[in-house]
C-alpha cells in the first residue's frame, strides 16, 4: 500500500475523481511548464507540451505502473515531448531553408522584455541555447526549482555520477560560451 | 579560458550566483497555471476517460461462452463437409472397375474409325458426370442408402397388431407388404412381417410400431450403396455415348463392306445389351434405396397389464416419477453435449488458448507500456 500522495491522486483520478488531477497539477504543473519554456523558449508551445503531458497521464492513470515516481513519470513526458517539438521545428526550418543563425525561435514579447532587462541573463540564455539538447536539458534539470541531482538522473534514466559528469560537461561548454562572448 | 563565475569545487565545476540564478530563472514559470483543466476536456483524452475495465473473470467467462457457441456451430457444419467430401470425391481404386468399356474385340476394330473419342479415363468420367450434375443444378453425388430396421414387439392381442401393422403402409406411396406369416396359437402366437415403406417415413412408421405394443428389441441399419449407383450410372452414361458413336458409324459407313457392317452391329447390339443389363441393376437399386424394409416380430405377451393409475396421488406420482426420468434425460443429454464440445473441440480450444493468451500478454505489455514512459534519449 502506498502512502505517496501522487500515486493516490493518480488512483483518486483513475476512480474518476477529476479534483484529483487538479491537485496533482497544483503539485507539479508550475515546474513542469517551466521546464517546457526553458526547452522550448516559447510560454504557448510550453503549455501545448505540457497539455499533451497531461491528455497522455490522463489516458494512462489507470495503468501507471508505480515503476518510477509520479513526478520522474511527468518531467519524462514533458522533456520527451519538448524533444519532439523542438526536432519538428528544426525540420520545419530546414526545409524552410533557415540559417543556423536563426534556428532559436524568437522568445516572446514578456520574455525579451525581461532579458533585455537584465543583460546577463540573457546572454546565459543565448549561450544556453547554442549547446546540445543533452547539455541543455541537464542544465535545466540542474537548476530548476525543487530538483536535485538524484531525481534529474531517475528522469534521464542514468546514473547520479553519469548526471554530474555529464552536469560538468554542460558547464564547462557552457563557459566556453560565455567566454568567447565576454573576451572574444 | 578562465572566467571567474565558475570554479572549481568540490563537487566539480560550480558556478557563481549570477549565473545559476539565470539558469533557474531559464526554467521559472511566472504566467498563470491551469493547463490541466484544457487537458480534461480535450478530444483526444476523452474516449479514455471513465473506462472501467469489467472485471477479468467476467471477460473470461464471456469469451468462454462465446468460444464454446463457435464450436458447438462448427462442428455439425465440419462433420457434415467431412460427410458431403466422402461423397463428392470418391477415391479412383474404389471405381475404376466400372468403366470398362467397349470389349477388346470392338476396341480393335474401332481403331479403324477416327471418329471414335480417345479412351475416357475413369477419374475423368467420375469428374465429368460431377461436372454434369454441378451445371444441371443437381445435389452432387446424393448418398444413396438402403434402409434396414428390424423391430420386435410383445402384445397381448398379436392379431389385432398384426392387422393394425398393415395398416401403417401408404399404399399411395408405394409401399407394401413384402412378406407375412401368422403362427402359433395363444401363449405362442407369433406374427412376422416383411413392410416396404418410403425410406423417408422409416422413422414415422416405427414409431407408429412402436406404439402398438412393448418393444422387446430394435434394430436398424444402413448399407451405403452409393458407390455402386455412381458406378452404374458412369458405365451407363458410357455405354450410350458408345452406342451413339456406333450408330452414327453406321449411318455414316452405309458402303462399308458387309463384313464390317456386320461387325458393327454385332457391337451395336452387345452395347445395348450391356445398357439394358444396368438400366435393371440401376432400377433395382433405386427401388432397395427409395424404399427401406422393416422386419415386425409380434410375439405374444399374456402377462398382467400393467394397472392403471388409480386416483389424483396415484396419477401425481407417475407424473413425478416421469418428469423426474425426463429431467434425468434433459441432464445427460446436456453432460453429453458439454463433453463432446470439450473433447470434439480440444484443437479449437487449444488454439482459442494460445490466441487468448497472447492477447491477454499483449495487452499487459501495452497497458505496461502506456502506463510507463521511456527515459529521454540524449
């Protein structure tokens, strides 16, 4: 008998208890969204993945398996999703014949607001965007609110050593960028 | 390239707060929340939603109900095209005996006609009169079966049944009384008779037998004959085509030296007798199948009937007595019918297990696979 309140929302929603759901978003909807806007760079294709995210648990609740925690079962969902948002763009670029330069969809008007408001974190945004999807999703898992190394490694289905040193990898690419920004 | 907002520490590469601070608020969702509530009323979920899976037992019991009504249909249908195969593809050593044609002495002397068709090979007449029968309409290859029934029965009064017996025959029909014979006197009278009745009422008129005094023995019997009416009617259907062959030869070869003419019809007339000869055998065993015999053995029977019931509890007791033997029946008949859709139908259902199996495992393999999610590939 489990006494993890996600796994008995999950239940209480399978039951057809739709205030479940609600709650379990309650829980982790806030960073699952986050997660999405850091992958995607854009806040209404972030919500599209994490509405699929939840159009899929919905499907599914009743057969969760209990193999991981809710939550690595969601951040899973969404990053998975992100990934595929993120290689349909590219084709779509691609073929659109778009230069390297311009494949970053432009972040939305809040957003440059708020980076034009603060330079630097806008350059480590920029700079974040130029490494790979593994270096980029690690980083987000990394920093992001509530996580620590041990579930971003469950999520990626790794070992906690193999996320740091890939964590470490992340930096060091991304100081690499930072740097040939500031001392060119 | 050294840069002071990150630096090495005892976890590895750290870096300064500026930075992390940019990297969580890369991740920081401030709009508002509630994407869920879309997610409940989309389209695509909503087929999914309130499914309750009906209890496993249940399902099975179902599908075991279904399975057991598949068989129970098809193997009367399989029995009866295993029956209706037999028939209809009768094997070539059991026929080939009939088909002998023309005598060897007229096979040389048709040699010398090139009119005459190449020698029809039995399995080509069998299929050929199939064919014939199948563009015609016809059933094909009716099963032809001579009727036997012998019944013997034990009455107080063996005259009265031996007239009644009689009277049993439907004399528009064609049946009649082969033979009869009345002997004895009192305790050893014994009546026996020989009926010819349409093979299609065999079973109308011995229940009708049956009810004019105790049944002390029965029997009843088939001889399929249905090879031999084939036989006859292929050797027929030959010796005609023959015949008409012969007769145009002769209309034709009327210059024909006189010895030939002569050979000819000596042939002619051979070929008739050979088509007489089986249009006989072939009336004969049409008569023996369209009209079944039944052997009646009346014996006497001068014991004391028995007594009939006397008053209302008398009369209920028999009628319980006889619903409870009918019950009994209706019990067996369905232990019967439940053993053999088991047993008659064991192949089928192995094969409904093994299909029911491995869809019971592809389904848990499935719902294993909905229900978890793969690690992201990087």
């Amino acid at each position: 008998m489990t006494t993890d309140p996600d796994v008995l929302l999950l239940k209480r929603f399978s039951r057809g208890e739709d205030a479940a759901l609600g709650e379990l978003a309650l829980r982790h909807e806030r960073g699952l969204l986050g997660l999405a806007m850091g992958m995607l760079g854009d806040s209404d294709l972030a919500r599209d993945a994490v509405q699929e995210m939840w159009v899929r648990v919905i499907r599914s609740a009743a057969h969760f398996q209990g193999q991981s925690s809710v939550k690595t079962w969601l951040y899973r969902i969404v990053i998975n999703r992100c990934l595929d948002m993120r290689a349909a763009r590219r084709r779509d670029m691609s073929q659109a014949g778009m230069a390297e330069g311009e494949r970053f969809t432009p972040l939305d008007i809040n957003t440059l607001e708020r980076a034009e408001a603060d330079e630097g974190r806008a350059r480590v945004r920029s700079a974040v965007q130029r490494l790979s999807d593994g270096q980029q999703i690690v980083l987000m898992l990394s920093y992001h609110d509530g996580m620590t190394h041990e579930i971003g490694a469950e999520v990626l289905g790794i070992p906690v050593g193999t996320f740091k040193s890939r964590l470490h990898g992340a930096l060091v690419a991304l100081r690499e960028r930072l740097g040939a920004e500031v001392l060119p | 390239m050294s840069d002071e907002r990150f630096n090495e520490g005892g976890e590895g590469l750290e870096v300064s707060g500026d930075v992390a601070a940019a990297l969580g608020a890369m991740s920081r969702w401030e709009g508002e929340v509630g994407v869920w509530k879309a997610a409940v009323g989309a389209p695509a979920a909503s087929p999914f939603r309130r499914t309750r899976r009906l209890p496993t037992w249940v399902t099975a019991l179902a599908a075991m109900l279904v399975f057991a009504g598949l068989i129970g249909i098809m193997l009367p249908l399989l029995g009866k095209s295993r029956a209706s195969a037999r028939v209809a593809r009768p094997s070539s050593a059991a026929a080939p005996e009939v088909f002998k044609r023309v005598p060897a002495s007229d096979q040389s002397f048709l040699a010398g006609f090139s009119s005459v068709p190449a020698a029809v090979t039995p399995q080509r007449e069998l299929e050929q009169a199939s064919s014939e029968r199948s563009s015609a309409g016809m059933p094909l290859l009716q099963r032809s079966v001579i009727r036997k029934a012998t019944i013997e029965l034990k009455t107080p009064d063996v005259r009265a049944a031996f007239a009644k017996a009689a009277q049993v025959l439907s004399e528009a029909s064609g049946e009649y009384v082969q033979e009869s014979s009345l002997t004895g006197e009192d305790k050893s009278l014994q009546a026996t008779m020989t009926l010819r009745v349409e093979a299609s009422r065999l079973s109308a008129v011995l229940n009708q037998l049956r009810a004019m005094g105790a049944v002390v023995s029965e029997t009843s019997g088939g001889e399929d004959v249905t090879e031999q009416v084939v036989d006859i009617e292929a050797r027929l259907h030959n010796e005609q085509r023959v015949e008409a062959e012969l007769l145009g030869l002769m209309e034709s070869r009327k210059d024909a030296p006189l010895k030939e003419i002569l050979e000819l019809r000596d042939s002619i007339s051979r070929v008739r007798e050979n088509i007489e000869r089986m249009s006989g055998q072939q009336a004969k065993l049409s008569r023996l199948v369209s009209l079944a015999t039944v052997l009646v053995i009346i014996r006497s029977d001068l014991s004391e009937p028995e007594p009939l019931p006397q008053g209302i509890a008398d009369y209920f007791g028999k009628q319980v007595q006889r619903a409870w033997q009918g019950g009994l029946g209706f019990l067996a008949d369905s232990v019967a019918f439940i053993i053999s859709v088991v047993v008659g139908g064991l192949v089928f259902w192995l094969l409904g297990a093994v299909v029911v199996l491995g869809a019971v495992l592809a389904r848990k393999r499935a719902l294993a696979r909905r229900g978890t999610e793969t690690a992201p590939r990087l």
